[in-house]
C-alpha cells in the first residue's frame, strides 16, 4: 500500500496527489469508517427507539439487542432483484440514486468533526478546511434535489412523478429558509469557513455561565429554529416527509426502486440527516467545543475529546429527529409551502437584518 | 331443511296416557255395560283432567317470564287507521295498493310506476328525509318476480315505514335517485344483485361484481356454485384455460394423498 | 403477446404517465388510487383525475371483496347465518351480530331474558370502543402520525382479551344467537373489564394529547371533507359522520333496543361536520362507550341467557323486518323475509360504510390528495362491509 | 388570560411539546411484545383453536356436521358387532375436518349433545401454520383424535 501511494506520488506529482488523491482517500476511508456504519446503525437506532416509543421492542432478532440487524438488511438489499421497470428512463432511473447519494457524502469532507491539529501527531479532524465551506454545504445539497426529481419522472409512474415534484418544490423552497438562516452565524462569525465559524464561538458569556455558542446569541436562536425546521424539510423526515408520504403516495419518488438502487436513496436520506446535523452542530452548537471547559476531556489524545464532543451532540440531534417522526403527523404539502414561504422566509429575513444591526452597534 | 333441526325431542310436558289392561276372561253383557261405564267415566275424568292440565299449564305460562314462554310470532295486519296510511291512501288512491303492519312497521305496497311520486310526497310532506335501505327480493313463484323496498326514516315523528314496489325482468323501476341520493349506490346494488333497472338513474351500472359478469346472483335460479366465468363465456379475452375459472361450489375437493392413492391403485 | 398479457399492460399503463406531447398540454391527470394502495383501508379503488395534486373528480369503484354474504343468508338455518355476520365489518362482529340476531328476534318474536340483553350491550359496547381505537390508529397514520397507531392497539388488545374471555375468539365472535346468548359470562370477566374501564380513559387523555391540540393534526383535519347535516341526511349518511355534522341522530336514543332506555350516556355532537369534527365525536364516544359499560356492569342482573326453545326457529312465510342497530360506523340494519323454513328467504343488509362511502365524492372534490386519504379515514370504511 | 395563553400556545409550540412529552413518557413504559418461540401467548380457557374429537364419547349423530356453517365435517358410521359384549354398536368410518375452510365458530361444539362434548375446540392450539394446506390442514379421525399441540420449537427452526 505505501508502495503504492509513493508510485502514485512519482507519477501525479505532487499537486495531483495533494489536490486529488489524497482529499479522495479520505472521504472513502471516511465513508467507509465512518458515515456508512453510522448511517446503518442510525436506522437501527431509529427503529429501537421508535420501538420504544411504540410499546414495543424493535428488531432484536440479529445478534445480541439486534445488533447486526443492519447487516442483515445490508446483505439482504444487496442480494435482492434490481427491478427496472419496462417503460422507465433507463438511464435517468440509473443515475437518480447516484445523484442523491453523492452530493450528500461529498459533504462530509468540510464537515470538522473535531478540533484542527494541535501538532504532536494529532491528525485535523476534518478532509479539508475550505474558506468558503458553507457556501460548498449549501451547493452541494442543493444537487441532491436533482436526483429526487430525476428519479421521480424516470420511474414512469404517476405516483413517483407527484413525489419527485413536491420533493421539487419542498427542497427549493426550503433552501431559502436555510440559506438565510445560515446568514446569521457567518455574520457573526465573520467567516465561512467551518472550521473558522467553530473557533468562533470560544469562550464563554453571562460571567461564565453559558458557553458562546451562536445558539445562545439573541438572533442565533431563533436562526436555528429557523435552520432545524428548513433542514428537517430539506432531509425530508417527519414531519415534513411528503414526497415519500406512504400513506398518500404509495412510497413517493422511490416507489418503483428496488433492492441496492432503494438501498441508495436511503443512504441519501440518512446522510442528508446527519449533515444537516452536523452543520446545526458546527454552526450553532459550537463544534468540538465543550460547553464547558472542565468537561473538555483533554486527557484524552489527539484531540479525541472534542470529536467525541461533537459526536454526542449530532446524536442528540438525531435522536430529535427521530423523536419527532415517533411522534408528529404530516404536513399537507400547500401547508409547507405555507409555513416555507409566509413564515421561515420572512423570519430568517428579519434575522438577518437583526444580526447585522446588532453586529453593527455592538461589534464586540 | 327440517332434518337440520336437532332430534333431540321436547320434554314431554302432558302426562304420558296409562295403557289399558288386556283382560284374559270372556266378558259378559253386564260386565261389558259395567265396564262401558266405567270407560265413559274414565273419559269423562280424563277429560276434566286434561282441561285442569290445560288450564294449570296457561296459568303456569302466563306466570313464565316473557323469555321462557312460546314466541308470539308477529302477523300481517291491516293497517288501517294508520294517519299516514289514509293520508297516502286519499292523495294517491289507486297508487297505494294495501296497507299493512308487521312486527309494527307499516308497509305500503306501492303501485310500480307512482314509486318516485309516492316517495317524494313522503319526503316533502311526512318528513321521511332520511333513507335508510334500499334492497331489491326475489320471489320467482310470482309472476312479477322482484321486489324493490325502501325502508324510510322520519327525524321528526322518529318513525319508520317500508315502501315496496313489484316488478317483473322486464320493466324498470323509476329511480328515487332525485329524492334521496343515498339511493344512487343501492339502486346500482340491486339492479346488479337482481337485473332490476331503474328508470332514469345517473349511472345504471354494475356495483360489486365487474362489468362483464354474466348474471344477477342472488335471484333464486342463480346457482349456489356460481357459473363459469372467464375463458368459457369470453373466449375473445382469454386463452383457453386462462382467465377466472369456476370451482366446484362446494369448495370441496378431495385431496389425494399420492401413496394411498397409488395403494388402491395397485390392489 | 398475448391478449391476456397485453391487457395486464393496460392496467399498468393505467397508471403510468403517457409518453406523448399531451402531458405538457393536459390539464388533468387520471389517478388510479388502489385497490392496492396503503390507505385506502382495503381494496377500495378510486379513479381520481387530479390537477396538480388538486382533485377535481373522484369515482370510487367497489366490490373487490365480494363475498356474496347474502347469497350465503339464504342458505343456512338462522342460527348458522350469525358466523357470517361476522365477516363483514370484521372489526365489530359484535354489533353485526346483535343487528343480525335482533332481527331474527324480531321476525320471529322472541324476547330475549335481561342478562342476555344486558351481556349484548357490554359486548357492543367494548366493539365500539374496539372499532374506534381501529379506527384511530389507522386514520392517524394515514395523516402520518405513526405512534398511536401502536398505542392505539396496544389498549385494542384488551378489549380484544376480554372478547376472548367471553366467547372464545378475538375477532370474529361469533358470540350471539338469536333468542339470547349462548354463554354465560365467565368467572372474573367482570373485574377483568372493571380494570379496563378503570384504565381506558387516562388512554384516551393519552391519544388527545398527542393529536387533539397538535397544531399540524388541526391543520390537516380542521375543515376538510365538510360535510353539510342537509348533504348528510341526503346521502342517509348515519353514525358518528351525521352525528359530527350536528343532527342529533343516534339508534340507542331514537328507538332504544336491548337495555340502552336503561343507561344514561350522552349522544357526543359536533357542528361543522369536518374530519376534525368526526375525530372528536368518536373520541367522545369512546368515554360514553366506557360510562355505558360501567353502568350495564354495576346494573347486571342475574338470570336465563336463552329463551325457550331459541334453537328450533321458524320464520312465518312472507313476514318480513327491517332492524337497526347503531354500529360504531353507523346504522347496521338486516332486512330479513320469512319462507316459513327454519332459513331466510332474503336477508339483506343495511351496511353503514357502504352506504357513508357514497358521499367520498362529494367530500373530497377540490381537496388534495394528502385530504383523500384523511377523508377516507375518517369516513371509518370496512371494506368487508362495503363490498359484503 | 386566555388570551396571553393562546399567544404563548402559539408562539412556544406548547401542543407539540406535549406530544414529545407523551412519547418521550411511553419510552420507559412497558413493552407489549411477544417474543414469540421462546414466549407464547397463552390463550384463555374458552379459546377456540384445533379440534378435538373423542371417538368412545360420540354418539355418531353427525349432528355437528349439520351445525357447521359451511359443511365442512365428513361423517360416515358403520354397525359393527362388538366380539367383547356381543352387542351391535356404531362406529366410525371417517370423521374428517377440512381446516382449511374452517372459520372456528364453534357452532359444532354447541351443537354436540354428549356431555361433556365429544368434539371440542378448547385445546388452545392456535399454531395452525403449515406450508401444505390439503396434507395438513385436511385432518382425519386419527389426527383429531390425537392432534398434538405443536411441539416446541427446536433451535434450528428458529434461526
């Protein structure tokens, strides 16, 4: 292996292997590490806890407390007939998975999941720093909406198109919301980098007693209500999870997927998840950061106290979401793009002005 | 059907007869007279006992809580009196052709062409806005076969009354669709149930069974075991052995146990 | 290609989007909802045509579960028509029973000793609560709210224990006859039922709180599918949909049977006649349910289960009756006529979701797709009933 | 008063977060499930599962199978002479139920006159799940009169 990564390093040059083949590396040691097992077991978590929520127990069958349940449905959703159906888009059918599931994972790369490195061997914690990370998030989400519609209309089934139009819709209307609403932690971060807005908010306020983080800034909360509700909207979960209502449009988008191509939207929805997470985490709930500093764990090595920091966070935020499904009807779709346009937008609008008078009249 | 009934027998409630005594001796004229007597007396005493029984048992019935006595079966019985009743009968005259009572609901019997009108005086005038029921009967001893009855309920006097028209496969019934639409559905159920059409209904097409279903099922010649649907009387749609198929009726088959099957065989 | 096949294709291509230039040009789109669809609760299918997600016409098409029920009446001696009675609203056999042997009873003119009736009305009662809680659970996860539906059968099960204590079977009871009741209730059904009834309406407060006051549950039942007491009483509409549309209108007071003249409840009304409205009136229902099983079990009184001779049962030829009971989806009649022979000449029945399914036209143009499915589920539908 | 209320109701979302107070509650609460080979539920005493028929009790008046709803119990009986007693006594030839059709209303039972019944349903086997229904679920004299309530399950059907 080392061979053959110094061959590749004689033969690119080092810009290539810097810019391409390192950054490529390490999303798929990251994806393949990190996201795809947290994804499985996240929908193990959610069907234990929605078990627990619902009186009853969840699977348990597969290993001890059903711990290699994800496993199984891995296995059996590789294993399954791949159906096409006769008079779908071949192609369009192909690809919309693929659309979906990729934007979702290239984000991981600019999510900081712990603190930059220290020196002494600890590693960064994150792919890279970009100084326009933000701005990357919001553009790579963006395309994942592509991948819904394309796979809605390639299906050729009248209920696939309804959900890949009213995925359409919910997705673009509620990337307004979000994009403002993250406005305001770039104001009052001053950067957009991630890593930049999550050194931001060091340090502590009220004599000591609330950590600075943005969520606790007069704006930044209702900045990320606003952000938690467009973001639940962009990752399609309850109570917002119309194109694939099931109890209206059969299955939405995905009703004519099968086995590994289905497998792949619902990778695409759980990573959406936990970026959405994550960047609530980073821009709102301080990153790495410790509340406190006394529970910063820094005996810990290489920097592992903040990941782990940051990873209890984005599971409390998981856990909200699947809280919320356990326990939320739908929305009818007029009235999303109700709550979408009359409320989220204006709000984060008004947000944004606020901050920045507030950024203008107390620059500290 | 009377061998569906349980043998077992009633309790006998009347004392059981004593069987009289063969005599051995040749009798003679005075022993026949006595014993003439004697038999009338008996009788005459067996008698009284039997109205005392009689009696004993209407008493001891008539204390019987309801439930424990013989069922009063309801009859038909003339309506006559009824308010309504006579109010239909001066505003239609020969429409209504009897009136009657059953169990305590009133049934008029109502000429098959004035049904619409009958029914939309019922609702204008009498309250009965509210249809309950609307179901067809086959009686094909008659010789207008059908019935088609509608069962009416009145929020304001809280009554219900039965209408009926007869009719026979040919003539259509006109609908009561524009009085009530509850009857938009039943009509449709009836006329595929029995093939009574109605005349002037929105949309006189099958309800439960598919549009190419080839009779009315619960007419009484319709048989129990169903009929052959599919490839036999759809050959243009289906290939031979394909489509719906008839079972036996019965939903019984038996099954074969292929080793005992191959036992008998070989004896 | 065979015939055969190629019209199985149409059937797919009935609900497919067609490939040509009409589909930027079309105005309308047909829908074909079910019979294989999550939420129509069963295998009832609708032809919609949509616009956009807008319906503008909506033609239900029944009877794919046609069973030929009435057919089956007229062959059996009455006794043994009472298991089929069972399966055609097969979440309350009980009141289909009671509808069935009430009357034979009344055809006949059998009186029924008190306890029996008393039995019947518990029975009846607890399926009303049972067909509710059914009802709620489906109908809020049609709407998309997944945990009640859990819940919700969660406290189904009790009641669905004591129908086993009683008569031996969960779901279809099979648990009258005409003239009374076969069975005696069983030691220690009586506390058994107490501690439910203790336990049932802290449940209720339960469900309310996770849907009556949630602001997205308003939002999605709060005036749609209104439908108006005229329009109600038009379509012969009964149950808790024409009592949500506010006409006082309920079999247990208007001709009371069995012992309902003996209990005191109230008959829950509601005004604007939404799927809201008819959310509210069956959750009052239930509490009524639970107040009408209390009093019949401190009320029960002690005595015959049959009466006589309720085996052996002749109709008088040509008498015929019509007897209503009020189900938990309404009206639940049988029309039944006397051949004189121990069997019905005709016997047919009122059944209330067939008849309250007629007005889902009406109720759901220029609603959405997301309302059809509230609409359906509010309209308390059994497709077993419906299609008979 | 009120209406401060149904400001704050609206502005603080108070209806949703009873909801997430009534899951968030149920979280800890009992579970209802039933892990099935290992824990089985135990039907009540009245439960009408798998037949059982007593050959020595029936007095062969086939009156269950005129009971049944949907014919489904086959009787035939013959006269045969007992070699112990001398005496003439009817017996069985085929006493068959289709389970298959059956829908356990019990109307058989009721309908039995021996005391105590000679076929009954209480024998709260409700496992009735067989991958052939015309072998096992057509059952004869010999399986009524034997019908083992499913033995337990071994491990290998359970993975």
């Amino acid at each position: 292996m080392p061979g053959l990564l110094q061959w590749l390093d004689e033969f690119a040059g080092p810009t290539l292997f810097e810019f391409a083949v390192s950054p490529t590396l390490k999303i798929l040691a990251l994806l393949f590490l990190f996201v795809l097992p947290l994804i499985s077991y996240i929908v193990l978590a959610e069907r234990k806890i929605l078990g627990y929520i619902q009186a009853r127990v969840g699977p348990n069958r597969v290993g001890p407390w059903g711990l290699l349940q994800p496993i199984a449905d891995v296995v059996k959703l590789l294993l399954k007939e791949d159906v096409i159906p006769v008079r779908a888009v071949r192609w369009a059918f192909v690809l919309a998975p693929c659309l979906v599931v990729a934007p979702a994972f290239v984000i991981f790369s600019v999510i900081p999941f712990g603190p930059p490195s220290t020196g002494e061997g600890a590693p960064n914690w994150f792919i890279t720093d970009v100084n326009t990370g933000l701005l990357l998030v919001i553009a790579l989400a963006t395309i994942g909406v592509y991948g819904l519609i394309i796979g809605g209309w390639a299906s050729n089934n009248k209920f696939s198109l309804m959900g890949g139009l009213r995925s359409a819709a919910q997705m673009i209307s509620y990337e307004v919301p979000q994009g403002f609403s993250v406005v305001v932690p770039i104001l009052l971060a001053g950067t957009l980098s991630l890593v930049g807005i999550v050194q931001a908010q060091e340090g502590h306020q009220l004599f000591g007693l609330l950590p600075r983080w943005f969520v606790f800034h007069p704006t930044g909360i209702f900045a990320f209500f606003v952000y938690m509700v467009a973001g639940i909207a962009e990752s399609n979960r309850n109570p917002f999870d119309l194109p694939e209502a099931e109890t209206e449009l059969v299955a939405g988008f995905h009703t004519e997927y099968s086995g590994m191509r289905f497998a792949l939207f619902f990778l695409g929805e759980y990573a959406n998840m936990i970026v959405v997470s994550a960047i609530a985490v980073t821009l709102f709930f301080g990153g790495w950061l410790p509340p406190f500093d006394f529970l910063g764990m820094a005996f810990l090595p290489m920097g592992l106290g903040g990941v782990l920091w940051f990873v209890t966070k984005l599971f409390a935020f998981l856990f909200v979401y699947i809280w919320f499904r356990g326990t939320f009807p739908r929305y009818r779709f007029d009235q999303l793009m109700d709550l979408g346009w009359k409320w989220l937008i204006p709000m984060a609008l008004i947000l944004v002005v606020l901050t920045a008078l507030l950024k203008l009249l107390f620059p500290s | 059907m009377s061998d569906r009934e349980p043998p077992s027998k009633p309790p006998s409630e009347a004392p059981a007869e004593t069987p009289t005594e063969p005599t051995a001796s040749v009798p003679s004229a005075e022993e026949e007279a006595a014993k003439k007597a004697e038999a009338a007396a008996k009788a005459k005493a067996a008698a009284e006992a039997k109205a005392v029984a009689v009696a004993k048992k209407a008493a001891i019935e008539a204390a019987k809580p309801p439930w424990e006595r013989d069922a009063v079966t309801p009859t038909w019985e003339e309506a006559g009196e009824d308010p309504l009743a006579v109010a239909m009968a001066t505003k239609f005259g020969e429409a209504i052709l009897s009136a009657r009572s059953y169990a305590g609901d009133l049934t008029l019997e109502v000429e098959l062409g004035s049904i619409a009108k009958v029914a939309a005086e019922f609702k204008a005038r009498h309250g009965f806005t509210f249809l309950v029921d609307l179901c067809g009967a086959d009686y094909p001893d008659r010789e207008k076969r059908f019935d088609v009855v509608y069962q009416l309920h009145s929020f304001t006097s809280g009554r219900r009354i039965r209408l009926r028209v007869t009719t026979d496969e040919e003539t259509p019934v006109p609908t009561v669709c524009e009085v009530w639409k509850a009857a938009n559905w039943c009509e449709r159920e009836v006329y595929d149930m029995y093939g009574v059409r109605f005349e002037g209904h929105p949309d006189m097409t099958r309800i439960l069974l598919w549009e190419g279903f080839n009779g009315h099922p619960l007419r009484k010649d319709f048989p129990v075991e169903g009929i052959d649907t599919g490839a036999a009387i759809y050959p243009e749609y289906y290939e031979d052995e394909a489509g719906p198929i008839t079972g036996t009726g019965t939903g019984w088959m038996q099954p074969k146990p292929p080793v005992e099957a191959d036992e008998e065989a070989g004896e | 290609m065979s015939d055969a096949i190629r019209s199985a294709n149409d059937t797919v291509a009935n609900n497919t989007v067609a490939h040509d230039d009409s589909v930027f040009g079309a105005e309308e789109m047909e829908l074909n909802f079910g019979p294989q669809h999550p939420s129509t609760h069963g295998v009832l299918r609708l032809k919609l045509k949509v616009d956009g997600e807008r319906i503008v016409d909506c033609y239900p098409i029944i009877g794919y579960l046609h069973r030929g029920t009435e057919k089956l009446f007229e062959l059996n001696p009455f006794f043994q028509n009472v298991p089929h009675t069972d399966r055609m609203d097969y979440v309350a056999a009980a009141t289909n029973n009671l509808a069935y042997v009430g009357a034979v009873e009344k055809l006949i003119g059998l009186t029924v000793p008190p306890r029996a009736s008393y039995i019947r009305v518990l029975l009846c009662e607890l399926q009303r609560i049972s067909s509710h809680l059914l009802w709620l659970a489906t109908h809020a996860i049609d709407i998309g709210a997944m945990t009640p539906f859990f819940y919700c059968f969660r406290e189904r099960e009790l009641v669905l224990d004591l129908f086993e204590q009683y008569c031996g079977a969960r779901l279809t009871l099979n648990c009258m006859r005409p003239g009374g009741q076969p069975f005696d209730l069983p030691h220690g059904w009586v506390d058994t039922c107490r501690e439910f009834l203790e336990l049932f309406p802290a449940k209720i407060d339960e469900y309310e709180n996770l849907l009556t006051n949630n602001r997205i549950w308003k939002k999605r039942t709060i005036g749609i599918g209104v439908l108006s007491p005229e329009v109600a009483v038009e379509y012969g509409i009964t149950g808790p949909m024409l009592r949500a549309s506010g006409i006082d209108f309920d079999l247990r007071k208007a001709m009371p049977y069995e012992i309902y003249d003996q209990v005191d409840f109230e008959v829950p009304l509601a005004e604007n006649g939404d799927t809201y409205d008819r959310y509210l009136v069956r959750m009052e229902e239930m509490r009524q349910a639970t107040r009408i099983l209390e009093q019949c079990l401190d009320q029960l009184p002690e005595g015959a289960l049959m009466a006589k001779k309720a085996r052996v049962l002749k109709a008088p030829k040509g008498g015929e009756v019509y007897h209503g009971i009020e189900g938990p989806k309404g009206e639940i009649g049988f029309y039944i006529v006397g051949d004189g022979k121990p069997i019905p000449h005709r016997c047919h029945v009122r059944a209330p979701s067939f008849i309250n399914l007629q007005s889902l036209p009406e109720l759901v143009s220029n609603h959405m797709i997301a309302d059809l499915v509230a609409i359906i589920g509010t309209t308390d539908i059994v497709l077993g009933e419906v299609d008979r | 008063m009120s209406a401060v209320k149904r400001f704050l109701d609206r502005i603080m979302l108070l209806d949703l977060f009873t909801g997430l107070g009534v899951t968030a509650k149920n979280m800890f609460k009992k579970k209802h499930t039933v892990q099935y080979p290992e824990e089985r539920w135990e039907p009540a005493d009245r439960f009408r599962g798998m037949f059982r028929l007593d050959e020595d009790r029936c007095i062969k008046c086939t009156l269950c199978a005129r009971d049944c709803p949907i014919d489904i119990i086959y009787i035939d009986w013959h006269s045969e002479k007992n070699e112990v007693t001398g005496k003439k006594q009817k017996l069985l030839t085929r006493f068959d139920i289709d389970v298959q059709r059956c829908m356990f209303c019990g109307l058989c039972e009721e309908a039995c006159p021996t005391e105590p019944k000679s076929i009954w349903l209480t024998s709260k086997s409700y496992e009735l799940a067989s991958y052939d229904r015309w072998s096992n679920l057509y059952v004869d004299m010999d399986d009524l009169m034997d019908w083992k309530i499913r033995p337990d399950y071994t491990d290998e059907e359970i993975r």
